[in-house]
C-alpha cells in the first residue's frame, strides 16, 4: 500500500511511499484479513493534512483492481 504523505520508506532499496507490504496467506478469491506487526512509523511529508490517497499495488506496482471489493485500512498517526 502506498500513501501519499509519508517519506522515509525503502523497497528494495529504493525511495517510495510504501506504507505496508505483506503477502496474502489465503488463495485467490478468499477474504484476505491481516494485522500489522512490528509497526514502524514513518515522516510525515505533510505538516497539515487535507487530504490522503491510498493506492493499493501489485509486487510491480501496478494498481490492484479490486472488483468493487469493499477495503477497510485503519491509520495509526502518532507524534514523535
């Protein structure tokens, strides 16, 4: 999942604004339902927020389609 208003996340070595990754436990076509462990929190690039945008992705990065699929993402914000 990527954010719009976070920095300081790698992958693969890499800068992006990937605020979670895992890989689903179940097959194709089941409720996929998973909790975090481990958090870590990340810079906010904001000081103010008006707005978020959230985009789910593929290993690629590619946009998911969720098949108007209901999605429920639960921010945690705290201030370091």
């Amino acid at each position: 999942m990527n954010v719009d208003v976070i920095g300081g996340s790698y992958v693969i070595g890499r800068t992006q604004n990937t605020i979670y990754s895992f890989f689903p436990n179940v097959s194709p076509g089941y409720k996929v339902v998973e909790n975090p462990r481990n958090l870590v929190y990340l810079s906010m690039i904001l000081d103010i927020i008006n707005k978020m945008e959230t985009v789910v992705t593929d290993q690629n990065g590619k946009q998911l389609n969720l098949r108007g699929e209901n999605l429920t993402i639960r921010y945690h914000l705290r201030e370091i």
